[in-house]
C-alpha cells in the first residue's frame, strides 16, 4: 500500500483534511491506497490506528462520497472498533489458509466478530454523516456501493423504497434466507444501512448533534464520538453477552497463535 501525502494521492490527502478537522479527531491518523479492484475500505491497527482505500473505491466514488468514506473510517478509530476490526481480519486470514487453529471454537468467535462488525459498520455511518454534514450524501454513497452506476441511472427514493421493503420482510423463508445471506459478511447491505441513516435523521439525533448538544472532550462526561460507540453497543445489545466471551477467547487464541509461532 501506498501512504497518503500532499504528493502521493494528493486528492485523498486534500479531502482528509477537513474531514478529521470536523470530526475533531485527536491524532493524525494515517491514510493508506492499496491496488486493488475490489470498492471497500478499512481501519486497522493496535495502538497506531490506521486507514486503507482500496484503488478501486478512488475510481467509483466523487470527492463528496470519499469524505463521507474517510469520515466513517474514522469514526471507527475514534469508537474504538479497530481492536475488534484487527482481531476479525487475522481469524479470516488464518481460516483462508488453513492454520489449524481455526476449528468450529474460532468459527463461532468469528461469526460472533462478524456480527460485530456489521453493526459497528451502521453506527461509523453516522460518523461519516457528520463529517459531510449532508444528510443525503451517506445514502447516496450507499446506492452506489450497492450498484455503481453513472448519474441518472439510479434513483435515491426508489432505493430507499426499496430498503423499506426489504427490512418489512416477507414470509418465514425470506426472514431466513436473509439471515443465511449475511453469515461470514463483515458488511450489511447498502440497503439496510441507508434505511437505519434514514431512520437515524428522521429521529432528529443528527440536528442535535450539528447544534452542539453532546459533551466535549475534556468535560466531565465522554465526548460526542461516544453517541456512535453507543450506537454500535445498541445494535449488538442482544449479542453483546455472546461477543464479550468470543472476544476473550479471540484475543487469547490470537496470542497463543503468535507465541507459538515467535518460537518457531
């Protein structure tokens, strides 16, 4: 991968800026472009956070939809889910490869991550909301991730239409294939995520947030960020017992994995 400069990616260095100014970010958090056709994005890392665009997200998205990206990135780093974001990718990539470890305890763990990780993706939505301010830009990036497309070739209320219709659901066997559909996906689907921003705007939470009603940093109580870590706890709430003990054993079996491995 490439790390993101005034003189590499230039355009990716320009519109960060005032996404990590708007998001009050504490740190300078590094952006990455890896070559790949593949439209997706990441946050990883441990203590050093970090950020990486796929090469083809660059080609797909306008200047406007790419901070709505980089502002959902970073919200993940500032909620604290790029720990359980790291954790997800080593298991996936152990269980690509075979590495024995990975038995039907891990395959648990990592559905359990899976799980997660989508709904932390929902709550980063909203992260990426406030760092363009325009409550349409978020659901029209998430029509075209679901479709790409040229302009004029989609339509935004069609394709919330759409995202009603398919959270109402249908009969048992649709319930069921759509749970099925999920399984091992680290995403939901751009349809769902543009129905719960919807929601999410219409709940009147963002013009709260936009007039300066949440806790600073450096107040008594958590600053604003803490509205999406809240949201990504509310979404699991049903799992959260289930991914409080996966995360143990993950973390431990990815420590055992690498003390082994150190010893050769």
């Amino acid at each position: 991968a490439v790390r993101v400069s005034p003189t590499q990616f230039a355009r990716v260095h320009r519109l960060y800026g005032p996404v990590a100014r708007t998001l009050d970010a504490p740190a300078d958090y590094p952006v990455f472009v890896s070559q790949t056709p593949i439209v997706n994005a990441g946050a990883y890392g441990m203590e050093r956070p970090f950020i990486i665009l796929n090469s083809g997200t660059l080609g797909l998205l306008d200047d406007d939809e790419l901070q709505f990206i980089l502002g959902h990135e970073l919200g993940h780093i500032m909620s604290g889910h790029v720990l359980y974001n790291t954790m997800m990718v080593i298991l996936v990539m152990l269980a690509q490869r075979g590495f024995p470890v990975v038995g039907w305890a891990a395959a648990a763990i990592l559905l359990a991550l899976q799980e997660w990780h989508r709904k932390a993706e929902l709550s980063s939505d909203r992260a990426g909301a406030l760092a363009v301010q325009d409550p349409e830009l978020g659901m029209r990036t998430m029509l075209k991730l679901a479709g790409g497309g040229r302009p004029g070739e989609t339509n935004l209320p069609e394709f919330i239409r759409q995202a009603d219709e398919y959270r109402q659901g249908g009969d048992l066997a649709d319930q069921v294939f759509k749970v099925l559909n999920i399984l091992g996906a680290t995403h939901p689907f751009p349809v769902l995520r543009v129905a719960e921003l919807r929601d999410w705007f219409e709940s009147g939470e963002y013009e709260r947030i936009l007039r300066g009603e949440y806790k600073r940093r450096g107040e008594p109580e958590a600053p604003y960020m803490d509205d999406l870590s809240a949201a990504a706890q509310a979404y699991a709430e049903s799992a959260r017992g289930s991914f409080d003990q996966a995360a143990t054993a993950a973390r431990r079996m990815v420590d055992s994995f690498w003390t082994g491995f150190s010893r050769g």
